[in-house]
C-alpha cells in the first residue's frame, strides 16, 4: 500500500483552498456586474454586500489558515495527515459559511464555526508539533 506524503496532501488541500478565494472573488466580480456596482463602491444591493462580506471574511481568516496548515503539516508528526484533514475541514466549512450568508447573512454561523474549530485545530497542531520540535532539538 502506497501511503500519500503529509505535505502532498497538505499541498492539494492548499490549491483546493486558493481555488475557494479565487471563486469568492468570481463571485464578487459577478455580483458586482449583475447589480451594476461599479469598482470600488462595497454597498448598494444587499445580494453584493453578501458576497462582498464573504469574500473579506474569507481572505481574514485565509491569513491564519495558510501559516498554520503548513506550521502543523511541518512540524506535528505523530499523525501527519492530520493537519491536511483540518484543513479539508476549513475548505468545506467556508463553503458552507458562503452557502449560508449568501441565503440570508444570519445562516452564516454553522460556517463560521466549522472554519473556526478547524482553525483551532491547525493552531493546537502546529504548538503541539513545535513545541515537539523545540524539545528535540534542545534534548540533542
């Protein structure tokens, strides 16, 4: 059996999250021109704001995303493809965070909180994994 490398599905995970950025911005550009909204106005119809709001909540969250997806794939070793399940788990719950605010911005919780806990996780992974690390290193 052929075991798939941490950082290679760390890696597929990473794309998959770019590709969900780059849909929020699509979808930005789409409302944009549907609701003719022109750059750089952010208010007008609620449709827009929506998912406008998406996609600024999106890259806030995607800044500690990346760093710790990759902190956790580096240094947490003891289940290596687990920092690549948290971060399948954030992809999936910023879709449903867009799928929700998109319907009506009150519906955006169960998103929320999903790309929350996946978060933490990457963050409990990545100090677990340096501190690891730290005392390896100071042991030698």
């Amino acid at each position: 059996m052929h075991i798939v490398p941490a950082t290679l599905l760390s890696a597929a995970v990473t794309i998959l999250s770019i590709l969900f950025v780059f849909y929020t911005g699509i979808n930005v550009a789409q409302m944009r021109g549907r609701h003719k909204i022109s750059a750089p106005a952010v208010t007008g119809n609620p449709e827009f704001e929506r998912a406008y709001r998406v996609q600024v909540n999106t890259l806030e969250q995607f800044v500690m995303f990346l760093p710790l997806l990759w902190l956790a794939t580096t240094y947490f070793q003891s289940l290596a493809w687990l920092p690549a399940v948290f971060g399948l788990v954030w992809v999936v719950g910023r879709f449903i965070y867009l799928q929700g605010y998109m319907a009506a911005p009150e519906k955006r919780g169960t998103g929320f909180m999903i790309t929350s806990l996946a978060t933490a996780g990457l963050l409990v992974l990545s100090i677990i994994g340096l501190v690891q690390a730290w005392m390896a290193v100071t042991a030698a």
